[in-house]
C-alpha cells in the first residue's frame, strides 16, 4: 500500500462547479496533512493546510479531514479554468506526496 | 529573493556523467528537502536534512545519489554515473520546524536530461 493514494484522474468539471479531490493515507500517527497545486512545469504551491479533524475553509476551497477514515480531502467551489493544475495531497512532517490528481475546468 | 533557490535550472548530460545540484533554502529554515519529480508523478522523496543532518534517506535512492548540508544551510544532491532514468525534474524544498506546523516551500526545480 502506498502511504498517500489520491484519485487517479483526471477530473473534469464545468465552470462554476464544486471539484471535489479526495486523498488517503496509511500512517495512522501523521498529524500534518497538506494541499498543494502544480501547474504543468511549475513547483508545487501551498494551498492549505490541515492539523484538526473537521473542515478549514480559506476562500473558496474547503480542506476536510477525518483521521479516524485516514483521508482528507479538497473541495473547490465556484471552480474556475484557472484552477485546472494537478493537485497533490501531502502528509506528515517529511512530506509524503501522493501522485496528484489532474484537474480540468471547463469554461 | 527570499525564496528557495536551485542551481542549476536545467542540465543536459551524457550517461555516465557525474552532475550536482544545488539548493539554497530560505534563510531561516532548519528543514531541507529533496524529491524528485517524473511526468504525470507527484514528487518522490529523496532525502531530507534538520540542520546539518541527514534524517532520512529513501531507500529508493541508489548508491549512485548523495547529498550534503554541511554547515546546515545549503544543500547539494550529486548524482554519480547518471543514467537516462535518473532525467527528471529534481525539486528542493525547506520548512522551519515549528510547533505551528511544517509548511514547505518548493524552489522552481532543476531539470536533469540525460542523452
């Protein structure tokens, strides 16, 4: 099992609606849990973070986490085209990335 | 610049040559990280240093890979005798570890072609 596992993709969504990005991990101790965005040929940009269980809303994206589940997830509403990119879940303080998922949003 | 910089952006080598990186992380971080990072793939972690220690090294990491931290600021990763699967993009990052979480921040990345 790898240690963070996101949904495959890609995910496409219409302009306007909620893309929702789902993430799973197998360390059951991790405590930091973090989102992150990539444009093509970019590095990854922080968009949140996570610590509690529970939702973190900052603007229009809503991270969720549930450590009893061991996932934690994105949600991105009023999607815009300039929110298509490739967004990594990433865990613990050595941050482990999963393998992104490619999000698409069409005008 | 305050950011984490990487040196050199992009790098064109024979198989079978030696190539280094390097990474200077933002100033007040204690944490440094290196991945690496394929198409379609979300970054690989490689190593990472708290100061001048190297914590963790993975273990998909060949003998053919080392990296330093020597007076805990800059890093370099070298990569011995590359071969063309080592072509990537190598990504260095650093974060302060406080007790208000471990947030990192990524350099641009330094792109490896081996020919």
């Amino acid at each position: 099992q790898k240690e963070v596992e996101q949904n495959s993709g890609p995910l496409s969504v219409p302009e306007g609606a909620i893309a929702s990005l789902n993430c799973t991990y197998s360390d059951r101790v991790s405590q930091s849990f973090f989102w992150y965005r990539q444009y093509s040929g970019k590095s990854p940009e922080l968009i949140m973070s996570i610590y509690s269980n529970g939702d973190k809303e900052d603007g229009r994206f809503t991270a969720q986490l549930n450590k009893a589940s061991q996932y934690v997830s994105l949600l991105i509403r009023d999607s815009q085209p300039s929110d298509s990119a490739t967004y990594l879940c990433a865990v613990r303080n050595d941050m482990r990335f999963g393998a992104g998922t490619r999000l698409t949003v069409k005008p | 610049d305050t950011g984490v910089s990487q040196d050199p952006r992009h790098k064109i080598t024979k198989r079978g040559q030696n190539v280094t990186f390097r990474c200077d992380p933002i100033s007040e971080h204690n944490r440094l990280y290196w991945y690496r990072q394929t198409l379609g793939q979300g970054p690989e972690f490689l190593t990472y240093f708290q100061n001048e220690a190297q914590l963790e090294k993975s273990r998909l990491l060949s003998d053919r890979f080392s990296a330093e931290r020597p007076k805990g600021s800059f890093s370099t990763l070298e990569i011995q005798r590359t071969e063309q699967g080592d072509s990537a993009m190598y990504l260095c990052a650093s974060s302060f570890s406080g007790s208000s979480g471990n947030t990192i921040y990524f350099g641009e990345g330094s792109w490896l072609t081996v020919v």
